[in-house]
C-alpha cells in the first residue's frame, strides 16, 4: 500500500524532470564525421570521377542494392556507365566503403532521406556524384595506377621514378 | 413553449461538452502521460497538439468498419452502444452548477448505481459477441471484476446518504456547504475512488482489457467507429467518476466566490481526470484474483464498518 502511493509519487515528480526526446527537426542531434548515413560518389583532385567499375561494391553488398555497369574512354580510363543504388534496399553497413579500392564510394553524415514515392529512392549516377573529394583529401587513383590512362605519362605519377634505360651502363 | 426549447438546448449542449470533453481527454491523456514518462507527447499538431484530437477523429471516422464474419452480428453492433447510452445517461444527474443540470432525480445516486452496473453489460456481451478467445476472456475478466467491485461500491456511497440524508444530487451538494463530505468519510472516498477505477475500466484495474495479456480485451474485434464508442465510451466514465466523486465528496459546485460555481466543478473534475490518468502512468495491473480477494475480504468489510460507525455517530448526534 505504501509502496503504491510512494511509486505514484515518484511517477508525478517525473513532471519536472528533463524530457529525454529530441525535439527532431528543430534540435538536431551531433552526427560524427564518420556516421553511416547517405552514399555519394566523389571525384578526385581533377574533378574527374573516382569510381573505375571494378564491381566490388556491388560484390560487397549484403542487400545487392548497387547496380552498375564499368566502360572505358577512349584513353583506357575505366568508369561506370551508370551506377544506380536502391536506398530502400540500402541498410548502410558501409561495407561497399570498405571495399571501395579508391576511394569513390564514401557515406556521409546526412539521413534526412525520406519521399513519399518508393521509386524516387533509386539514385542514379547523377544523383549520387558530388564535387568533392568526401574523406579523403589529394587522392587520385589514375596518378598511382599503373596504366596509362591520359591521367598521367610513363613514369609521371606519384611515388614513382622515371623508367630505367635497361640498356644504358651509366647509373 | 419557449421553455421546453431552452431545457432541451441545455440538455443537447451537456451532451456535445460532454463528448468533445471525453474526446479532448485522448490529447490530455496522451500529453500527460508522456510528461510523467519524461517524454513531451503529441505536440506538432496545433497549438500545443491539441488539434491532434481532430486528427485522430477524423481518421477513426474513416476507418474501415469490419465485423468478423464468425461474431454474432446484432449483439455484436448493440454492445458499443450499451456502454456510451448508460454512461451518458447517468450524466442526467450530475448537477453541474446550480443552474446546469439535465434532472434532479429524488434517487440520483441509484440512477447512477443501476446505470453502471448496465454498463458491464457492454464488456460482457462485447467479448461473447466477438467469438474470439481473447475477446471472452476479457469479458469474463468484465464480470468477475464486476461482482466484485459493485458491491463496495454501492456500500461505499451510503456513508454520504446517511450523512446528507437524501439520494438526490442536488440534496447531496447542499448538505456539504458547512463542510466537505471528504473529510467525514475519508475511507467511503478511497473505496469509492478505488471502485470508480474498476468501473471506468482504467489501470490499475484495466484487467478486461490488459493490452499485454489479451490483445485489447472485449474489443479485440472492433474497428473504426464501433471502437471509437468504447474508446469515447472509457473517457467518458473517467469523466463520469471524476464528476460523481467532486459532487458526492469535494462540495460539487460548491466554492469561493471569485469564481463561477461550473469553474470549481471543472477544476475539481479535472483535477480528479488528472489523478486517473497518474495511476495510469505509476500503477501494475493485478491479477483478476486478487482483485477480488481485495474486493470481498477487504474492502466490503471496512466500508460495512464505516456505514455501521457513520450511522452510529448519525444517530448519537441528532
């Protein structure tokens, strides 16, 4: 019986206490940096796309939402020629992230995703490029490739020295 | 001529408060138990959420009203009805302010007896009507719980009735002007309190319905606006009980002056909304049992013992 009336008690002064909700879209809660939210598609430091089709997202997804297909320009430089995610599928494990060997495939702190049409939640290859070079700053996979892929000459990238003359004796 | 019209526009305007106010009850509940629940409740709609009502209005309105093919259709869509007729019927009686009133029956408080223990009809022929297991249960939960708590209930009241020496409510509220009946019979309120809780069906004493035990109860099967009468129907025996208890035992009406007497009835009936929906918030649900055995060993006994005392100290005085 005290028990009872202590536990009503108790209930009523939760009134005063600090609400636990957040109040959504005008307080917002702190996203971290690396929080798995939407997934974009970045270019690198030449504004030329990341992304070289190499499947291995699509081979990474648990929930096969990517679809893409790879081509290649006239210089040999691999693309994709659409690169499609099906964001009702997605469940942002960030495992595509993971397998991505350059870096194109990134996830950013935005989930504020919601239509009112299931279709409009398949981004294309337009939909999901950015500018920018997401997380990581400087990165150009074609100037540390080995091929030449009109990025970059014969011995002209990065960490990378100017071919031997095998047939020369000079040092 | 002009009369009749006046009394019978008072009566329908009573009726339209009273069922925006029980529909009015399902914001304040809502809001209210989400702040004891440091939560804020519904808030986006309307001021302060409180078109939220409209809301949730309109969408019962529109739901699909579906009767399952195995219920016993005319019971089936008779029981919603039962619960909201006897509730506002025993509403005729309240008197809400010396002028606000539908009737002043010379034996209001057994109109309002025999109006509520015609509303357990409601839960039981609901859950037999349904034909579903959970649906019985709940109704056999109904009337176990009812032969349990009418009892103490109708006793806990006759303390006020040898007190004021009248059944009518009028009566009742006059004979507290000096003092308040709250004070005289303390144990008569907290019985009658405890037996309003089983009758409005709401926690602790929701056991018909006992959402984690039996779906919902007697209404497992209702849809759309047949549950939107038992649902209506709920806040308005919450309303109901909190008016009876302001007017048998905190003086009705009755108030300082600088108020008119309907504001007192109202702040003291939500006030009494308020402590419902507390208990609602803080409080287990017993077992079906135990109810009872608190009904029939504990609670008939003291208040036998306090008509006894109340009628012994009655007639030592006078």
């Amino acid at each position: 019986m005290f028990s009872n009336l202590r536990s009503i008690w108790i209930v009523f002064l939760h009134l005063f206490h600090k609400r636990v909700t957040v109040q959504y879209p005008e307080k917002k809660a702190y996203l971290p940096p690396r929080w798995r939210g939407r997934i974009v598609l970045t270019r690198d430091p030449d504004k030329e796309e990341r992304c070289v089709g190499c499947y291995l997202c699509a081979a990474a997804c648990p929930v096969d939402c990517i679809s893409l297909q790879a081509t290649e320009d006239e210089n040999g430089r691999r693309y994709p020629e659409f690169f499609r995610i099906n964001f009702s599928r997605c469940i942002f494990c960030g495992y595509c992230e993971e397998a991505c060997p350059t870096n194109a495939i990134q996830l950013i702190p935005d989930f504020e995703m919601g239509e009112y049409n299931r279709q409009n939640l398949v981004y294309e290859k337009e939909d999901l490029l950015i500018d920018g070079q997401g997380k990581y700053h400087g990165y150009n996979f074609y100037k540390v490739a080995g091929i030449d892929a009109g990025v970059k000459g014969k011995g002209e990238g990065e960490n990378e020295h100017t071919p031997v003359d095998v047939k020369k004796l000079m040092p | 001529m002009g009369e009749h019209v006046s009394y019978v526009l008072s009566v329908i305007a009573i009726l339209l408060v009273l069922v925006s106010i029980a529909a009015g009850l399902i914001w304040l509940e809502r809001r209210m138990l989400a702040l004891w629940q440091d939560r804020f409740g519904p808030n986006r709609v309307g001021p302060f959420g409180t078109l939220q009502v409209v809301a949730d209005m309109i969408k019962i309105f529109f739901k699909e009203d579906w009767i399952p093919r195995f219920a016993d259709k005319k019971v089936f869509i008779l029981a919603p009805t039962i619960i909201m007729i006897t509730i506002l019927m025993s509403f005729a009686i309240i008197p809400f302010s010396p002028e606000i009133g539908v009737v002043d029956f010379n034996i209001g408080l057994l109109f309002f007896l025999a109006m509520s223990s015609l509303g357990a009809y409601s839960v039981v022929l609901a859950g037999w009507a349904s034909n579903n297991k959970y649906s019985l249960l709940g109704a056999m939960r109904g009337s176990a719980q009812m032969i349990s708590y009418e009892v103490f209930m109708g006793l806990s009241l006759m303390g006020v009735v040898i007190l004021s020496g009248t059944f009518s409510m009028r009566g009742i509220v006059l004979a507290q002007q000096t003092r308040w009946f709250f004070i005289p019979q303390f144990v008569g309120f907290v019985i009658f309190f405890i037996a309003g809780i089983a009758e409005a069906h709401r926690l602790p004493f929701d056991i018909p319905e006992a959402e984690s035990e039996l779906v919902a109860g007697y209404h497992s099967e209702y849809s759309g606006m047949k549950f939107g009468m038992f649902f209506v129907g709920e806040y308005l025996g919450i309303t109901l009980i909190s008016a009876l208890i302001t007017t048998l035992f905190f003086g009705g009406w009755l108030g300082f002056h600088f108020l008119p007497p309907i504001f007192w009835f109202l702040i003291k009936m939500f006030s009494f909304i308020l402590v419902f929906i507390l208990l609602r918030a803080s409080l287990p649900r017993p077992r079906y049992d135990q109810l009872m055995s608190i009904g029939w060993k504990i609670l008939l006994p003291i208040s036998l013992l306090n008509i006894l005392i109340t009628g012994a100290l009655v007639l030592y005085f006078h």
